[in-house]
C-alpha cells in the first residue's frame, strides 16, 4: 500500500553525454519523487533519457548536477565502493534480457547475491526458496537458462532481484523480449511485490499495456517528464 512518504527524490537533475568534442544533452533540470511502495512506470522513445534516469537512480550512472536520493540518502556523492555496497542492499535490478549466468542452474542464479553475504548455506536455501515460490518458478530451479523459457527465466531474473530483499525495484522493459500472455505473468508478480511486500518499483517500458499495471505513468520527450495525459486530467 503506498505511502505518502517519498522514498526517491531527483532533484535539478542534469546529465549530458560527451562525444568527442561534442556534449549530448539528455535532461536538465529535471524532478522527479516517487513515493514508497509506489508502482511508477517512464515512458517514453528511445533516447528520451529514461533509461538514464533510472541507472542514475539505481546508481548505476552519475548525473552532471542536481542530486538523486533514496530513502533520505543522496546517493550521487557517493564514491564507487559505498555505491556499490548501497546498490547490494537497496536495489534489485530487472533487466529486458534476463542477464542469467548460463553456467548456474535457476537456483544458483537466484542465490547469487546471497553469495556476497554472511548468511549460512541453511539461510540462503530458505531464502532462495521463499522467493522461488514467490514467483512460481520452484519446479524449475534444477535447470539452466537455455532449459527455461522467456518467462520462466525473467521469473528466475525477478527472484534474483528480491532475494536480497530490497526495498527498490528497477525493472528495464521487463517484458520486452515476452509474448502477451507471458508479459501478464511478470507484470501480475511486479504487481504483487508491490502491493504486498510494499517494494517501491520504477519501471521503463515502451509497452502501454504494461504501464497500465503502475500506479502512475510519465513521460519523457526532449528531456522533459511529465505526468500521462489522463492521470493529470
């Protein structure tokens, strides 16, 4: 259920591109908050910046100016080694083409970020477990990526994501590489982590039916963000 409680603040955001001599100006200016627990989808054609926008929130790139915070931290000054400690408990990433290690089964891969923690083998296994379940993909945990389909394996990426239990989820056309049907599958889980685990999800996509499923749909175009038509009417 969301709060009023805002959980992601851009605030004068900037970021620009350099190509040799030349600076590609992607947004400037630009504010954003995303309540906790919210569902918020960006929109928009490729290159409008909101692919950049969500790595900038997910700390995967640095904005120019302006500053970025997650749940009262302002992540842009951090340096690259508490970044990447900050990402590993706040952040579970959602990619369009899975990123599944192909050597690891569907629970070696969901059990990977565990990896990097203290917790015992015991620990990791019910962890790995309650997520699989979570997403239904508990029957498939002894095969590898190519032995799963598209959506068993976006299934396997999204336990991944939450394995961890982070409270932010960013999710990168999600459904891209999915049929109708399969892309319902992945978008009723989103749903439900929620609704009923109350983690706070930034997705882009292309797809309108997909961003039918947010809270709240914006737009990007030139650099700009703004709310969809029908939300602001």
């Amino acid at each position: 259920m969301m709060s009023q409680q805002d959980f992601v603040t851009v605030k004068n955001a900037g970021k620009t591109y350099r190509k040799g001599r030349t600076e590609i100006p992607v947004f400037d200016a630009l504010n954003l908050s995303v309540a906790k627990g919210a569902f918020i989808t960006l929109m928009g054609p490729s290159g409008s910046g909101k692919s950049t926008l969500l790595h900038a929130i997910g700390g995967l790139e640095r904005i120019n100016s302006g500053s970025v915070s997650v749940d009262g931290t302002q992540i842009d000054a951090f340096g690259q080694s508490k970044l990447s400690n900050w990402r590993a408990k706040t952040v579970g990433l959602v990619f369009q083409s899975f990123n599944l290690m192909p050597s690891l089964t569907a629970y070696g891969n969901i059990e990977l970020p565990l990896m990097l923690t203290t917790l015992s083998r015991p620990e990791r296994h019910r962890r790995v477990q309650e997520v699989a379940d979570l997403v239904r993909i508990d029957h498939r945990l002894k095969h590898r990526p190519n032995e799963l389909s598209g959506g068993e394996q976006q299934r396997v990426a999204i336990a991944r994501a939450i394995v961890a239990d982070p409270p932010m989820l960013l999710c990168d056309e999600p459904t891209g590489e999915l049929d109708r049907a399969t892309s319902g599958e992945v978008m009723n889980i989103l749903r439900t982590l929620c609704d009923e685990l109350d983690k706070t999800i930034i997705m882009v996509t292309h797809d309108p039916w997909a961003a039918a499923y947010a809270d709240r749909v914006y737009h990007f175009d030139k650099g700009q963000l703004s709310v969809a038509e029908e939300e602001a009417a």
